[in-house]
C-alpha cells in the first residue's frame, strides 16, 4: 500500500517561494550600465550644457535622450552630445551657453 503525502500550508509557501526565486534568478537580469563614468545625473547634465534644471525639462520634453532607473533620470553624455549635434542642434536657441558645445561636437 502506498503512502499518501498531503501538503501542509508551509509546504505550499515553500514550493511558491521557490518557484518565485527561481524565476527570479532565471529570468530578470539586472540592468546595469556598462560604463558609469559616461552617466550624468539631471544636474551634472544641466551644469555640463549649462543650462537651468527648467530648460533641461523642457528638453527632455523636446527628446533628449534621458534614461529611467529605479526612479531616476540619467543622461549619457555621448547620446547627448550626438543628439545635439545630429538632430537638434537647430532647435534650440543656441548663444554664447552653448558656445562650448559648438566646440566639442564640430
């Protein structure tokens, strides 16, 4: 005659959790970024471009490449400095806060 098993409630939480940590570990890889010294933040980004944290919104608005991370707005500076020289230079009103980028990207 066989044994019958009948799973208790803290069975169930065991196997669940299990599965959870093993999908976990299978499936999500964590995002990291694969060279953080090209990474700025809303503010280095604002004072590098020195602009005002407004105008750095309103660009954003515009389609500056920006990044979203754990809740927070990261910049790369090389997909800035591309999008400005490539695309959008003529849009914004380029003046002597400018000046310098004019110099780096050509």
């Amino acid at each position: 005659m066989e044994t019958l098993f009948i799973p208790t409630e803290n069975d169930f939480k065991r196997w669940v959790k299990e599965a959870v940590k093993e999908f976990i570990t299978e499936q999500i890889q964590p995002v990291a970024p694969q060279n953080t010294d090209d990474l700025l933040n809303r503010k280095e980004v604002a004072r590098f471009l020195r602009i005002s944290l407004v105008t750095l919104t309103d660009w954003i608005k515009r389609g500056l490449p920006s990044h979203k991370q754990r809740g927070r707005i990261y910049f790369d500076k090389k997909e800035v400095l591309d999008y400005i020289k490539e695309k959008k230079i003529n849009q914004f009103k380029i003046g002597s806060k400018l000046h310098h980028l004019k110099q780096q990207v050509g």
